[in-house]
C-alpha cells in the first residue's frame, strides 16, 4: 500500500505542469465596449499578443513568476500591470479598463513662396 502511494505521488508531480497562463478581457472604460486589437506584452519576456474581435486575450507557457504586463491600443492610455503572479498549473485572469487619451502631436506650419 505505502508503494502505491508513493507511485502515485511521484507520477503527480512528473505530470504537473511547468507553466502558467494569463487570460483576460480588455474594455473601454466609459462604454464598457470590448476593445479589439489591443497590444498585450508581457514585459521582459518574448511573450505577447492581441486581443480578439470580442476583447478577449490570452497567454501561455508563462514560466511563474511575477511580471509587469503592459496594455497598449492607439487612440488609448497605455496601462500597466505591475508585479502581476504567475503560478505554475494555473490561469490568472483579469480584466483590464482602457481610458480614451487624445493622441498629441506637433503643429506643422507650412509657408509658400511664391518666388521659388
């Protein structure tokens, strides 16, 4: 019996998983729409990608951890999760709020001459 147990404990632990993943759901924070297309970027990895059609995200074979994950859509602020965990064997989800941010740019003055 004490064998069967052990068996089974080492063969738990030779299948448990090695790697986490992260899914979520991007909105816009005044219509409360789903926003598609937004850059999601798991900083200080080659991880990343994109929401879908519906806003929805997710990434895996995340190694655990704790990373900053950075939000990004033009036409947006960016936003930024700090010291977000991932656990190995687990999903973490969240949802993340995108404010609306005018995009600045630098006035242009442009004179012709009439001479040239």
């Amino acid at each position: 019996m004490k064998n069967i147990i052990y068996n089974s404990l080492f063969l738990t632990l030779i299948f448990s998983g090695t790697t986490g993943k992260l899914n979520g759901l991007v909105f816009d924070l005044n219509t409360q729409e789903p926003i598609s297309g937004c850059n999601v970027v798991i900083e200080s990895t080659d991880l990343g990608t994109a929401t879908d059609s519906d806003g929805y995200f997710f990434i895996m074979n995340i190694n655990p951890g704790r990373y900053n994950v950075k939000f990004s859509m033009i036409g947006y602020s960016d936003y930024v999760v700090n010291e977000m965990e991932i656990n190995s064997d687990l999903t973490t989800g969240i949802s993340i709020p995108m404010e609306v941010s005018a995009i600045k740019g630098t006035e242009v003055i442009v004179v012709a001459d009439e001479n040239k």
